[in-house]
C-alpha cells in the first residue's frame, strides 16, 4: 500500500482511509445496520494486513461505541505509531446544554471522551464534523489550537461546509497563528461532484488533503440502480442524497467495470482516487471484498475517455450532506 502525504503536511497516510462508522453497537445510536464488535474487529485487521494505516471514525458514530471497538481492535492489533489515527466532534453526545457543538466547552469534554473511549493518549487528526453556525469561529479555533498545544491531537481537520467557511476558518487561524486544517473531508463521488466547483480549488490553493466521504454514494455505485440492502432500507440520511436522475451514472459505472472485467466499486473507487487533489477516499467496509476491492481500486488507472463517459451524464445537485 502506498503511503502519501496528507495536503502539504509531513504526515503519511495510506491511499485508502477506513471509515469505521459501520462500526459499532447496533442498539446505539440510531445506526441499527452496524456491526457488534465480534463481527467489526475481522475488518479492522484485515485492513492492516492489506497495508491501510489510516482509520476514522466520529464521537457520535453509534453513540461512542465505534471508537471503543475501534480503540480496543487498533490496540490489539497494531503499533499505536504506526497508524494514523481520527475522530470527530460537533455531533450530540449527550442531552441539555453543552451537548453538541463547537463551543470551547464541547471541544475540551468531547477530546478527553474521545480519548477514552480509544484507549490513546492522542489522535491524529481531529476533525470538526461539521460548521457550527452558533459558536464564533474563533473561540472553535482557539480551542482546537490548544488540544494541539496540549498534546492530544497532532493534526486538525474539517469536514462538510461551504468553501466561504472554509475559507474564512483558515484566514482565521492563519491571522490569529493558530493551528490551521489540514485536510478537509467532503462529500464526494461520481452522483455528487458538487465539490468539484469551489471547495476542491480552494484546497488545492491552500495545500489541503482532501479525503472524500461516501466514495461509494452509500454503495449505489457498487451495485445495480434500486438494488436494496440493509443498510439502505434504514439509513435514512442516505436517502435524501441521490435520487433517480443518477441512475445514468451508475449504468455507465456498470458500463466500464464490465468492460474491464472488474466490480462497479473499483472503477467508481478509481474515479474518486484520481480526482486531483484526493489523498484517500474514506471507504466503508461490512463485507469481506469491500477492503479488496478498495486496494484493487488503486491499481485501475481509467483512461481519459472512461472518465468521459462517466462523468457525462452527470445532473447538477444541490450541495448535499451538511445543510
């Protein structure tokens, strides 16, 4: 597995990121479609074994019992400094005031839980889940700044915003010398390429590693349009993402994977991997050739007329994933 580095920072990361929120109590946090731990920690090293040292995972993702699976998996199965280690903050975490969010309060509580939940003194990178529109940016950035000083995270990173708040973010930090982010994880895949227009120039101008969630589009381009599974039934987040006007897209997905010889997901893997500017798509795993087609994904290298027809049929979509 090649190892690259995140955006303009020395730190290396493995060119596919496993998304652990699969991971996790199925009884918690809203997500009945995830894997108890006995059935999780199988793709955790298997991941290792196939050279991935880059993990993610959320605070809130299953009401914190992702990142106590994945902290007890990681432990037993790799060198703490061998892998590169994420999580989350914004996400409701607990009832009453100071129970989500990105005040000073919320970040310096939810970094220590965090902490313990995955048995490490630090992580990696630590992201914000989303733009809190309440909190003014600067005590958020004050606050992230110190968890850095303070030891327990080494890197900062954001996911799904407007390019404007991005922007406005960093200039922030930038003004202020504090820690900056590094990377910016935001919805991106062949059914949503809305990024594309001013969030991936902006971090290509400001040296950010982009490493897209949802590669896959909750796994509508790993499989043929309407094909249902588990997780699509009950995800009702998934569903308000995409729509019948992307079923061209997912055709002509079918369209070059037969022509190769290869799965939907590895032609829609390779897509997103060769977007410029993308460090390692954030990919989810509940099914043993999930992680093998992820690696294989990284050996297709799509000509400039599969791209083409791929992208052709594309239909314009309201920015999705964080309003």
């Amino acid at each position: 597995m090649e190892q690259v580095r995140l955006g303009r920072t020395g730190l290396e990361v493995s060119r596919i990121c496993l998304g652990c929120m699969s991971y996790g109590d199925p009884a918690r946090g809203g997500h009945p479609w995830s894997l108890d731990e006995e059935a999780s920690r199988p793709f955790l090293k298997r991941a290792l074994e196939l050279g991935i040292t880059f993990f993610d995972t959320a605070n809130v993702y299953s009401a914190g019992s992702s990142e106590e699976i994945v902290g007890r998996a990681l432990k037993d199965f790799a060198q703490r400094d061998e892998i590169v280690l994420a999580t989350k903050v914004h996400g409701r975490m607990h009832d009453g005031p100071n129970g989500a969010g990105l005040s000073r309060k919320a970040i310096m509580a939810e970094i220590d839980h965090s902490l313990r939940r995955l048995g490490t003194d630090y992580v990696d990178l630590y992201q914000i889940h989303r733009w809190d529109p309440v909190t003014p940016v600067e005590e958020t950035l004050e606050a992230l700044h110190d968890v850095v000083k303070a030891g327990k995270a080494r890197y900062l990173g954001a996911s799904s915003m407007w390019a404007w708040q991005f922007s406005k973010a960093l200039h922030t930090a930038d003004a202020h010398d504090w820690s900056r982010f590094v990377s910016m994880q935001d919805h991106l895949n062949l059914l949503h390429r809305e990024e594309q227009r001013e969030m991936l120039p902006l971090c290509a101008d400001e040296g950010i590693g982009v490493i897209p969630w949802s590669p896959l589009a909750r796994g509508r381009l790993a499989r043929p349009w309407g094909t249902d599974t588990e997780r699509s039934g009950t995800d009702e987040f998934g569903k308000i993402l995409y729509d019948e006007p992307d079923r061209a897209v997912v055709e002509r997905v079918a369209q070059v994977a037969d022509g190769r010889g290869v799965p939907m997901a590895q032609v829609a893997l390779a897509w997103v991997s060769q977007v410029p500017g993308v460090v390692a798509p954030i990919v989810g795993a509940t099914k043993a050739h999930h992680l093998e087609d992820a690696v294989a994904s990284l050996e297709i290298t799509l000509s400039a007329e599969e791209v083409a027809l791929l992208e052709e049929p594309y239909v314009p979509h309201a920015p999705a994933g964080f309003r």
